[in-house]
C-alpha cells in the first residue's frame, strides 16, 4: 500500500484517538469511535504504537486540525498577476467573448463557454463579470473546486459583486462547505438584501450546517420517525435521518460509530434488504465482486469514490436507502408506476397486457452542434408520437460514443424519452466499455444494445481490439457479469441471414447462445420482404427463443435514398416494389406515399402472422415525415399514458424518476427547474410538503442566456418600440403566431388553444401573460386536450394565469379580484422583492388526478417561497431579452427594461374549480377595462 495513504491514515487515526482524549466524544460513542479506529489500524497497517510507523507517518507537532487550520487561514485566492491594462479593443474583444459564452451556456456547450469566458478573462481580467460567468459553467460541470476558485477570483476583481457571492455559495454548498456557503451567501445578501434565490439558499445551508455537525445529538427514534420528515423532500433538509431514505437508523449508532448487530439484525428494513438480495441472486453477486473480495483477501479498504464507482456496491446502497423511512413509505403507487416501466421488456409487456401495439424510434448522432439543436426540436416533436422508448446508434469504436452518451443523460433528464443506448466491440476495449456502461447507469438508462460492430471506416475486415471483446455474446456476458440483472439487453437479429454465417442452422445456434447469455430483446436489421422476415422470426420461435422481437422498419423517404441504402446493406427488395417505384423515382411525394402504404402493408403483415410481435422499431434517419405518415398508416395512435404520463416533461434520471410534485411556475421552462433542483437529494413524490425552505440553485449558476442571437430577435420579434408593440407580440404568440417568447422554451400547450381568445385580449389590455391554464372539472386521463397520467382515471385543475402588469393596474385589478372572485388567490412581486399576497401559508395544489388503485396525485402547485425564487429568474430573462437589442435597437432594449423594473409579477389561482364559467378568472380584469370576456378570438394585426 502506498505510503501516502498510510500517512493518511495515521493521521485519521491520531486525530480519533486525541479525540476520545480531550472529552469531545460522548460516553456512549466512544466504543464505536474505537472499533473505527482499530479498523482503519488493521485495514491500512499501521500502529500509533510502533516507533518505526510513528517515524514514518508522524506530521507531529502539526495535526490534522491544525492543517486544516491553516488551509482555512490562507488567502482564497492569489491576486491576479499585474498586467497592462485592457485597451478598448481588448474590452470590446472579451464582451464578444463573453457573450458567445453565454451563448454556449444556453445551448449547454459548458465546455465551450468556459473555453469563451477563459478567453474574455485574458483580453480583460479586472472584469468580475467574466470569472463569475466562468464560475458558472465550472459547476455546471460539477468542477466546484474550479467554480470555488473563480467565484473568489471575481470578488479578488470587484469585493461588491453580489453575483459572485451567489455563485461562491452555490459552489460550496454543493462542494459540502455548508459553514461557508453560509457565510458566502451572508455576504451576498449585505449587497443585494431583496434577492429571493440567495435568501431561499442561505436557508437551505443554514439547515444543513446543524446537520452536519451535531448529527449526534439526534435521537434513534427521531433519526427513525418518516413522518416527521417524509413532508420535507426537498436536498435542503432530507436526507440525513433514516427516515429521509438515508441508511436505516440503529439503535447505539452513533457519529462515526459501528451499529450493534443485534440491532441490525433486529432492523426490519435491514432484513427485508437482506431477503430481497437472496432471492433476486444479489447476494451471490456482491460476494463475487472483485472489490470485495480483494478486501477479505488483506487487499486494503477501497476509498468511497472505488466504492461507489462499482455498480454492484452501488445497487447494494441504493437498496439500504430505500429500505427505511420516507424514501420507500412515502412513495405513491403512482410514482411506484413511474419507475416500473423503464425497461424495453417491461414496456413490450405492458403493451401486450393492455392489447395495443407499440412502436419506438432510433436516431443516429448529428456531426455538427447545430444538427444537435435541430434533432432535439425535433425529437420534441416526434415524442408526441407515442414512442415508448428511443434509442441512439454508437460510433465505431468510440467514433461518437460521447455525443452518444450525451444524447442518452439528455434524452432522460430533460426530454423524458427512455432510451437504448448502442454499444459495439470494434475499437473498444474493456475500459471503454466499462466507462459507456457507467455513464449510462448513473444517467438512469436501463437498456443497451450489444453489438459487435461494423469494421471501422476504411477497413473491410473486422479485428478484435486488444484488450476488448470479439463477439456480442462476449459483451452480453460481461455486462451480466458486471451489473446483473439491472439492464435489458438487445441483440441483432438478421432476417435475411448473418452475413458471415456459413448455414441458416450455424447462425441460428450461435443466435440462441446469445440469448442464452442474458440477451432480453431482438432488434432485427431492416427489410422489405415480409415474407423473408416470417419465415427467419419462425425458425427463431422453433429454436425456442421467445423473447420479444422489434422488427427494424426504415420507411421510404425518397428514391434515391432509398437505393442508395438498400445497395449499401445488401437488402433484399421485392421485384414487385422496383418496378412500381421505377415509374415515379423523380416524384418525392409520390415515391414516399407509396412507400408509406407498401412498408404499412409489409408490417400489418407480420404482426398478423402469430409470432407474438406487436410492435416496430423504426429507423428515422433523424427524420420525422416518413414515421409520422407510416404511424397513421397503420392507425399507430399515441396514449396520454406514454405521451404525457404527468402534465409536465418527465426527468428519467435515477434520482427523479419517482418525481410527481412541481411548482407551476416552471412549466415552460421545465429544463431550468431541472437546473435549478439538480442538487437536490430527494425530489416530492405525491405532494410538494414543507417548503418554508426550499433549495433552488443559483440562479446565476443557470445557462439563463436566452438561445437567441441579436438576429433571431429581430426575425422573432421585430423591433418593438411602444408599449403596445409589445402587448400585439404576447397577443399573438396567445393565438399561435409567433414561435416563441423568452419565458416559453417550449410550444403553447394545446390546452391553452380553450382560452387564447380571452388571452390575446388580456395582453392587448397591457397585462402580458406568461403562463395558463384553464380549468378542467373531472376531464378522462384520455382527454386528448387535457388528459394525462394512467388509463381510466380522472383529471381536475384550477384556472391560472400569470403575468407582468405596471402597478396602477395591479392595485385596481387586486381590488377587483377581492371583491367578484372571493375564491382566488394571488400573489404579487416587483422586481426588488416587494410582495403583496392573499394566499393562506402552504402550497395550493392546482392539478391533481385521481387513478385507480393509487392515491390522488398533484403534480403541479402554487407555492409562494417557490414563487419568489421564479420571480427572479422571470424578471432576469426580460433583462437578457432586452440585451439582444442594445446595439440593433436601442429604443427597444430600454422599453422592455423598463418593463422589468416597473412592472408586478402576478400569478392569480381560481379555486372554483367547479364554476363552469370558462371565463371567470378572467371577469375582474374585463370590468377594469369596461370590456367583455369571450372565448372567441379576434383577429390580430401582421405588424408590430
């Protein structure tokens, strides 16, 4: 073993040992703090008694807490080294700079924009502003220690810049320094004392300091108790007793301490643990994990970073974290729903259960950064298709295997897609392999397609790479090996033959010893010739392979692609269909109609054929016109279920999977919410609970930069340059007309098409609307408007509206509101924080959905510590709207700030959600402005 970490360790133990000393520990810890102590002597190899080991490892007189002392002690950050100061040419070169990397924090390009903002930094170091925004990115990274260094650098430049105080205390409340995130965010405050996010976050790293340094003053039975944390859920103050989904609470186990095993065996989260890991073959698994037999064989204790790198110790810990307190009992069914269906096979299943078919898609890595953006809008797009996963194609060895594992982490956390992830052999050796695996463990995806690979560009023959596998059997082998049972695994089938088989019966007994290894589905090559397909899927039935088949279906987009691919792979194509393509090749639209019917017909075909397939894996090309006319070819219709399993995009990450409960604020930007909760330890299931101290990021940490340049603004929006223009723009994206607006990341929800009349109206009226919805009365989950969640439930909502409006407006409108709507509830903020409420302490649910066989679910809440949290990145994204213009329209960039500085943000709930008045909430603003309310809506003019 290493010196290093024998010196490390003797210091651990040193310093347990002056602490069992000088009176620090309790009595009743001071076994536990032994036994720890003699476990670490015993697992290093060193003895404070030795004279050759104290010689050795020794820092004396120095110690550990006096190190640490002195690390605290030194400067935070050395000055920047003097240097000529920037030239207006250089200033003029670092804003550039600076704004393209905000661009890239928009687009999530951190890497990039930490590259920009670097670049700004040595044109014009003596800006805060670019080693804060550098700050930023890093922790968008996870680099903390990175982020911990510019956020100081930053206030080394300007000591008044709050927002690096912000970004400083994000850092290190993420970097575990709770003490001094406190301290950071104290600072902060002393600046800009009317900033809500800062306020929320010193709240939540106060809560964590008394966590974590008298822990040990927490009772068994409170560490225990669910209910007494199972209404906080939020990473501010879970997570620390048993009860939070921590490791369940032993009797005598102190800070630091060993639990008795009495009491472990006497635990029932702990035996019900244990008997789990016996019957799904967990146990077999962990004593045959390398890591643990390397420690019982006097190998040494792996640090906690090996540790929980290892899949199988980490599905061991995960396993202990549900086993006690509100992590597993506070769990809904309806969240238990949710994470259910996340494998293929699962998914296949459930189709087949309820009598539907199911389709998914596959898409191909783009080359450039903007075919990125332009695949995402449109997998935006092709999700309300109904795929019941994606899955995305791997480069030959590692070609595109990070933008690969970057699709899957984003297609789970932002977009809500379940993915199958490729993974081939060619190139890749074991290491690679391991490192594609773990990246799609911790992102939550839990399928994978093994395949051996094409040979790499240029070369015709395929070789095994040097260290990695020759066949997918082998690689199906290794990831049961590794990880068990916690992926389904896909394998290639070919129906019209391997094309290095010597004989159909050869390729099919290879075929069955991949099944045989643990593969759980088959993905088929494309094909044309249904007969073909039927007769290879019924050999593969005859060889007693019954897992389920995805036939790979590749509609037909236009003559020449199509040839083009055909010829590529060989593919058998029908004389029948050359010769009625033949006569149309040069007509687009006829060739894919065509296509369109001969591919439906071809598949409507072999699901008829009794080979228990339903359903079809269809190559998109990254293309969606040719799934979508095949889909309603086949009468292929999506469900709420799997479009819109909640009202809001779900986060398919391991954490947020069981996710049910959101403020509404962030409906059209739910990729912020993601942000700004990223930290998080435990996300609300069931209901949103205690948020008198709720754990909003940083807002500054955020890629708040709108994903528009000066350019796009000028084409979205044109050149507003009254207060007028402005309310026509809101009006019109109410009906439809224009694409966008800097708080909506995402298109109109089509509920809102019930009230965009009265909508448009409001925003003429000068009050610009934001965020809606209206309200629904015990609509069917299969509403094709508003329906959402399983199948034969019921969903209910209150009308809401939200918007700026200047203060004249406010008052009267509050006044109103008081005296038609005595139901409603509202609250109202200006941009420095002064807030003026009705609405009672406590979150106001305003949709909730009631299932069979679960519980009443809210997804989504008013809740008025969360509002104030949005308020600030609201009135952010009007300032960066107006930034777009400072240099095309001057005019236009101060009338949209003085929008942000003057203007209320209002959000007003309807509780009467039962009033079958569709126009009632918006009754009180009609009588303001001596108008009439109607759902009918008026045509707007082209012009600003």
């Amino acid at each position: 073993m290493a010196s290093a970490q024998k010196k490390v360790a003797f210091q651990i133990i040193s310093f347990l040992n002056a602490s069992l000393a000088d009176g620090s520990i309790k009595e009743d810890d001071k076994e536990g703090i032994e036994v720890a102590s003699q476990c670490i002597s015993e697992a290093f190899g060193v003895d404070l008694d030795k004279a050759e080991d104290k010689a050795a490892y020794s820092i004396e007189p120095e110690s550990l807490v006096s190190l640490l002392q002195k690390v605290q002690a030194a400067p935070a950050a050395a000055p920047v080294a003097e240097k000529k100061a920037a030239t207006a040419e250089d200033k003029a070169g670092a804003e550039k700079a600076k704004s393209t990397g905000n661009q890239l924090m928009a687009k999530k390009d951190y890497q990039g924009a930490i590259k920009a903002y670097g670049d700004a930094i040595e044109l014009d170091g003596e800006n805060a502003v670019y080693w804060s925004n550098r700050a930023a990115a890093h922790s968008q990274l996870q680099n903390h220690s990175s982020a911990i260094s510019d956020a100081r650098q930053a206030l080394v430049v300007d000591p008044n810049f709050s927002k690096a105080y912000s970004r400083l205390g994000h850092a290190l409340f993420s970097s575990g320094e709770y003490a001094d995130a406190v301290e950071a965010y104290e600072k902060g405050l002393e600046l800009d004392p009317n900033n809500a996010t800062m306020k929320s976050s010193l709240a939540t790293a106060k809560s964590r300091v008394p966590a974590a340094s008298n822990e040990d003053d927490a009772s068994p039975s409170e560490d225990a108790d669910a209910d007494s944390v199972a209404t906080n859920s939020r990473g501010a103050g879970a997570g620390a007793g048993a009860g939070a989904g921590g490791f369940p609470g032993f009797p005598g186990m102190g800070a630091g301490g060993m639990p008795d095993m009495a009491a472990m065996m006497n635990n029932p989260a702990i035996m019900n643990m244990a008997q789990q890991m016996m019957a799904n073959g967990g146990l077999e698994q962990l004593m045959n994990n390398p890591m643990l037999q390397r420690m019982m064989g006097g190998g040494g204790m792996p640090d906690m970073n090996e540790l929980m790198s290892d899949p199988t110790m980490r599905r061991m810990a995960e396993q202990f974290r549900g086993a006690g307190g509100a992590g597993s009992g506070a769990d809904s069914m309806f969240s238990s729903y949710l994470k259910k269906m996340v494998k293929i096979s699962e998914k296949i299943a459930q189709a087949q259960r309820d009598g539907r078919p199911w389709w998914s898609f596959e898409f191909f890595p783009p080359k450039t950064a903007d075919g990125w953006v332009n695949l995402y809008d449109r997998i935006e797009r092709m999700k309300l298709l109904g795929p019941v996963f994606v899955d995305i194609t791997w480069g030959a060895g590692g070609a595109t295997s990070e933008a690969t594992t970057a699709f899957v982490k984003t297609a789970h956390a932002e977009l809500g897609l379940e993915t199958c992830m490729h993974l081939t052999c060619t190139n890749m050796p074991v290491e690679m392999i391991d490192t594609a695996l773990k990246e799609a463990y911790d992102s939550g995806c839990r399928n994978i397609l093994a395949l051996r690979g094409d040979p790499p560009r240029g070369t015709e023959e395929w070789k095994a790479t040097e260290g990695g596998f020759n066949h997918a059997v082998d690689l199906v082998r290794h990831i049961r090996k590794k990880y068990g049972d916690y992926f389904d695994i896909g394998i290639a089938g070919f129906p019209e033959g391997h094309p290095g088989s010597t004989s159909p019966e050869e390729e099919m007994r290879h075929f069955k010893i991949k099944v045989d290894a643990g593969a759980n589905i088959i993905f088929t090559q494309m094909f044309y010739d249904a007969d073909v397909f039927i007769d290879w899927a019924r050999r593969v039935r005859a060889a007693g392979i019954t897992i389920p088949i995805a036939p790979g279906i590749m509609p037909i987009q236009t003559f020449a692609a199509f040839k083009r691919r055909t010829d590529f792979s060989k593919t058998i194509v029908p004389q029948k269909l050359w010769d009625m393509l033949e006569p149309i090749k040069d007509d687009d639209k006829a060739v894919r109609e065509l296509g369109t019917k001969f591919v439906a017909d071809m598949c409507k075909k072999i699901m008829e054929a009794n080979l228990g397939i339903d359903g079809l894996h269809i190559y998109t090309m990254n293309l969606s016109r040719g799934t979508e006319m095949l889909l309603e070819e086949m009468n292929f219709v999506a469900t709420s279920d799997i479009v819109k399993p909640l009202p809001w995009r779900l986060s398919l990450t391991s954490k947020r999977r069981a996710e049910t409960t959101r403020p509404i604020f962030w409906s059209n930007r739910q990729r912020s919410y993601i942000s700004r909760t990223q930290d998080w330890d435990e996300f609300p299931n069931g209901r949103w609970g205690d948020q008198s101290s709720p754990a909003f990021g940083d807002l500054d940490g955020l890629a708040l930069a709108l994903p528009h340049s000066p350019s796009d603004a000028e084409k979205i929006w044109g050149l507003p340059q009254t207060i007028e223009d402005i309310q026509t723009l809101f009006a019109k994206f109410c009906q439809g007309q224009l694409s966008a607006l800097p708080w909506s990341d995402q298109p109109l929800a089509s509920e809102t098409t019930v009230i965009s009349g009265p909508l448009a109206q409001l925003n003429l009226d000068g009050f610009l609307t934001i965020n809606s919805q209206p309200r629904v009365d015990g609509a069917s989950s299969t509403d094709e408007r508003h329906g959402w969640g399983p199948r034969n439930g019921y969903v209910y909502q209150k009308a809401y509206l939200e918007f700026f409006a200047p203060p004249d407006k406010v008052s009267k409108l509050l006044e109103l509101v008081a005296q038609t709507a005595p139901s409603a509830t509202y609250h109202a903020v200006t941009k420095k924080g002064e807030l003026r409420t009705n609405t009672p302490e406590g979150p106001n649910a305003v949709t909730w959905g009631v299932f069979p066989g679960a519980e009443v679910i809210q997804p989504t809440v008013v809740d008025s510590q969360a509002f104030l949290a949005w308020k600030d990145e609201a009135f952010e994204l009007g300032n960066q709207w107006a930034m777009l213009y400072e240099k095309s329209s001057p005019k236009s960039a101060e009338l949209i700030r003085n929008i942000c500085d003057t203007y209320y943000l209002v959000n007003i709930v309807y509780n009467d959600f039962r009033d079958s008045d569709e126009l009632a909430i918006f009754r009180p603003f009609a009588t303001l402005t001596k108008g009439s309310p109607t759902l009918e809506q008026k045509p707007l003019g082209n012009g600003n």
